[in-house]
C-alpha cells in the first residue's frame, strides 16, 4: 500500500497515462486515492462522492435526469430516505407512490407510467408492478409497437 505523499507516473500505477499522481487523503472523508499531481500539489483534495455532495449539499429541489425521470431530493430525516440514492435523491414517481402506500417502496417493487410519460407523475397514472411484471410489460409493448 503507498504511502501518502507518494509519487508515481499513470503506467506504475496501471493507468494509461503517462502524468504523475500522488496518493493523497480526502480532506472531508480522508478516502486515500491516486490524484492528478499538477504544478507541485495533487489537483483535487475531496473524493468524488464528497466533491458532489459538497456541491449539491444547499440544493433542496429537483431535476430530469439523463433518462427523462424527475429527482427529487428527499431530506435524510424523512421516512422515506432509505429509498434515496447516495446522494439523497429518489425518483419522483416512486416517491408518489410510497406516500401514496405509507410506506418506502421494495427493492423489487416498480413504479409503471401507463401512458409511458416519464415526467407525468400523478397518481392515477402510476401503477406498481414486481419488476418481473414490469419488465415483462415492456417487453410486450416494444413488441406491439414494432
């Protein structure tokens, strides 16, 4: 295991580069990793997961994801903050659905929009379905709509 302060080239270390890199501590979570080692001092001092949280922590809303579903930021104190991923967000449709049940949904439950809108989250529009259902459903649908 490197010590931290230690310095080595990208290949020594595996990576395909050829720049230096130093085994550096996070400075929130102490994480030990290999950083960029630019102009004399490693180029990034937090992890990746602190840096994001570090960055979004004030951010107490919602956005669309790459895939077109609504996120939502749910408070860690909250009934349903195990439902969240690791950065406190869940997917707005299934948070409608929990509170809808009264309760955080299972692994194995998921959340179908019937008129395949992903951001249209009311109620009357969300069915819950196990995932073998689920993915079966869609499957069938991929078939009619070919």
């Amino acid at each position: 295991m490197p010590q931290i302060g230690e310095i080595r080239y990208g290949k020594e270390i595996g990576l395909k580069s050829h720049a230096q890199f130093i085994w550096h501590a996070c400075v929130n979570c102490g994480k030990e990793r290999w950083v960029l080692f630019l102009r004399g001092k490693a180029n990034r001092l937090r992890c990746r997961h602190c840096s994001y949280r570090e960055h979004y922590k004030n951010f107490k809303g919602k956005y669309v994801t790459n895939d077109g579903y609504v996120a939502i930021y749910v408070d860690s104190n909250s009934i349903f903050a195990p439902m969240c991923n690791s950065s406190g967000f869940v997917h707005e449709h299934r948070l409608v659905m929990a509170r809808y049940l009264g309760r955080c949904l299972h692994s194995w439950e998921d959340v179908h929009h019937v008129n395949g809108i992903l951001n249209d989250n009311r109620l009357d529009n969300l069915a819950l379905l196990p995932k073998s259902v689920h993915g079966k459903l869609h499957r069938e649908l991929q078939l009619v709509n070919k």
